[in-house]
C-alpha cells in the first residue's frame, strides 16, 4: 500500500487534485480493512505519508498552504473504526440447524449501505421469484428500470443471481 502511495504522491505527471482523487481510494481501503484494529499508534498511522503529500501539494505554484490542506483531507478520508466489534453467533445457532431466517439476516449484515436496506424492505427474499436468500448465496442489486444512473429506492430490488440472469437474458 505504501508503495502505490509513494508512487501516487511522487508522479511527476499528475497535478495535486489529480494526486488527491487517485490517492482517495487507495487509504480509504486500507483504512477499511484496517477497520477492527487499533491503528492509533504512531508506527501504523498515515500521518507521515500524509505530512510529505502536504509537502508535495505545496510545491505546485497553484496551491497555497489551505488549499493543500484540503486536498490531504481529501487524498486521505477518514474511515470510523471500532476495536474488536464483530457480530457474534446467538446461544446454540448453527448453521446446519436448517434456521435459514436467522442466517440469511446475519449475513445481510455483511452488505452495506442501500444493500442492507433492500435487503430487510425485502424480508430477506428474492424480488424475483420470492425466494429466501440462502447464506453463501450471491445476492445482486438490480436497476429496475435498467439506468445504472437511477439509485432512487424504488428503481432498485435484490434479486439472486440466476433471477438477474434470466431478467437480463429475457430483455435481449
């Protein structure tokens, strides 16, 4: 990771916003999978690396010392974290005891953001053919309308894999 930031920040081609947005996503999932860990500490922190991109913002005659302030807010975005917080396993859950509700539900919690919403309006079923997801199932997110620009909650439903096949298959 450091190394795609070293060659990142020192990339004589690219100016300091380009910097910045091709930094972002490269922290962003280091800090995420770093995300149930202490990273307080010195020794694993980003500051140093944030500090010589500071450094390297400046050099550009275009940036001032604020606006190279905000691209490293920018270029290193902050992740929220917390040590140790995984979900556990209720009393004597198995999950060969057949209780597909109670694990279908755990493993929504495994998607994020919009995924997780559909996933429990949905009851944990299909869209498509009613179905309940199954843990280990791919699950899809489908644009009902088909514009991929449209994230409006009612353009959107989870569907299993096979179902989105046949849905896409059956348009053509």
């Amino acid at each position: 990771m450091r190394e795609k930031v070293k060659a990142i920040v020192n990339n004589p081609n690219y100016g300091a916003e380009v910097k910045a947005t091709k930094l972002a996503p490269v922290i962003r999932g280091w800090r995420n999978y770093h995300r149930f860990c202490d990273m307080s500490n010195a020794r694993d922190s980003l500051w140093f690396i944030a500090k010589r991109a500071f450094r390297v913002f400046l050099k550009q005659k275009s940036v001032n010392r604020y606006k190279a302030e905000s691209l490293v807010k920018k270029a290193f975005p902050s992740v929220s974290w917390s040590e140790n917080k995984f979900v556990n396993v209720k009393g004597e859950k198995s999950p060969y005891d057949g209780d597909v509700i109670y694990w279908s539900q755990r493993e929504s919690k495994l998607y994020d953001g919009i995924s997780a919403k559909l996933l429990k309006k949905q009851n944990h079923t299909c869209a498509r053919c009613g179905m309940r997801f199954l843990p280990g199932e791919d699950i899809h997110l489908h644009h009902i309308d088909g514009n991929h620009d449209n994230w409006k909650p009612k353009n959107l439903e989870m569907i299993h894999q096979s179902c989105h096949q046949y849905t896409h298959m059956s348009r053509a």
